[in-house]
C-alpha cells in the first residue's frame, strides 16, 4: 500500500521545525524521474541514505545532535584493560567505530585533560613500558585497554556518536537530526539507491559522482567533500591579531 505524503509546511513538519523523511521523499520521486508509484520505496531509499551518513565518522563535526558522552569511569593503578561497558552511555544506540577517549591528567582534581590516540593491541604488544599516565587507548574483543598501564587513579570518560533514531513503524515520522544544508545530500544519496534498485546503473554512478567526486580528479571533491564543516565554519574566532605592516625604508644622499 503506497505511503500517503505529508509535506511539511515549509520549515518542516517534525518538532522544532525539523525535517521529516516524509518532507524529503517527494523531491527523491522527481528525481528518480517522477516515478510516483514508488513512494513506500523513497521512505526506504531515504532511511538507508540516513544511516548510512550519520553512522560515518568522518562528518561527525557536523552532526552534533548525535554526540553522546560517556560516563566518567575511574582507571585502576596497575590494571590495563577494561570492560567497555564501563565506558558507553547506559542504554544508548551507540556508534561504536566513532569512540574516541579523553583523559583527565591531574588527578583526583581532574581539571586538565587530553584525547587519547587511538592504537591497537597488537602494537601495544610489541612495546613494555612502566605504569604511567596512558597515552592511547585500544580495543581487544569487548575490553578497552590503555598504554602505558596507568600508574594513578586517571578519570577517563569517552565521547562518541549514537546511531540516528529511525521510527521504523513508521518511517514518514522520522525526524532527521543532521543540518537542514544535509538534506541535498540525503535527498541525492537515496536517489542514487533509487537508480541502483531499478538497474539504472548509469545514472547512479553520475550521482554517486556527484556526491563523491571523481577519483580521477581530486580537485572536484564532491558536494560531500566541498561541505563546510559546522565546527571548521567557526574557525573565524581564532584568527589571529592583526599586525601592523612595516616597510623597509632607505635614505638617499646626493
């Protein structure tokens, strides 16, 4: 049975004036060459598209409304891996490949921290080193394990990505949480698995292309590439002071 649309009006029709998968499909049907009869297919193209770019670490700058923190955890002197429940939020769809892991370096008071590199158990094998303030953290199975062993009681608390929510009883409800200047993207991404649904193979690769870029070409990144990041965007508050410009200046004699 064919999805009934519900358009938003104008600013969106889920809460706060957000979008809704349902506000997005239409624009997915034309361009899938107005293909109306596959409506209840749009919602689907759209939330693979959804999950797909909200779930890749790369764009989390921009998706702030899926940042969750972790609990504080405390570190053990002399004990080197954890379980990582200890880490992730309490009942919470969380991304696990967006972790990463801050350190607080002054404890028990806590007021200076750092990010932990990322490394892996095998490297953290190869090397021995004394108890110290870790440097790195890693995964083996379901343990979080730090480098070098801490030697004091360091709070650590991790900082990750949750998965979008997603309504799948109802998928035309779905409030989308990325920026509205996402929706282009979500919008071409869901027609792109349209194309590939019904064998248009060439007219997916031209949209693929146009969100990702040509391989051949570096200097045409793609609209996903070009994006400006939300955070990047706010790079404007550190600019540096102005300086006066001083030019050398040389007495002639006649």
């Amino acid at each position: 049975m064919p999805v009934v649309l519900r358009p938003g009006g104008g600013g969106g029709s889920g809460p706060g004036g957000k979008f809704t998968l349902c506000d997005l499909s239409p624009e997915v049907l034309i361009k899938v060459e107005n293909r109306q009869l596959e409506q209840d297919r749009a919602l689907a193209w759209l939330r693979d598209a959804l999950i797909e770019i909200s779930s890749n670490g790369t764009y989390r700058d921009d998706f702030v409304e899926l940042e969750v923190l972790g609990v504080p955890f405390n570190l053990t002197a002399g004990i080197q891996e954890y379980d990582e429940n200890n880490f992730l939020p309490v009942a919470t769809d969380f991304n696990i490949a967006t972790l990463d892991i801050r350190l607080w370096q002054d404890p028990p008071f806590n007021t200076k921290s750092t990010k932990l590199n990322q490394s892996h158990y095998q490297r953290t094998d190869e090397a021995s080193s004394a108890p110290s303030m870790p440097s790195s953290w890693y995964r083996f199975g379901a343990n979080i394990g730090f480098y070098p062993p801490p030697n004091l009681t360091y709070q650590t608390q991790a900082r990750l990505l949750r998965f979008h929510p997603i309504n799948d009883q109802d998928l035309c409800t779905t409030v989308i949480l990325l920026p509205r200047d996402w929706n282009e993207i979500l919008v071409l991404a869901a027609s792109e698995r349209g194309f590939i649904e019904l064998e248009e193979y060439e007219k997916a690769a031209q949209i693929h292309a146009l969100l990702f870029g040509d391989p051949d070409n570096p200097t045409h990144p793609g609209i996903i590439g070009g994006r400006i990041k939300k955070r990047s965007n706010e790079a404007w508050r550190q600019q540096k002071a102005l300086r006066p410009v001083v030019r050398s200046m040389t007495n002639f004699r006649r």
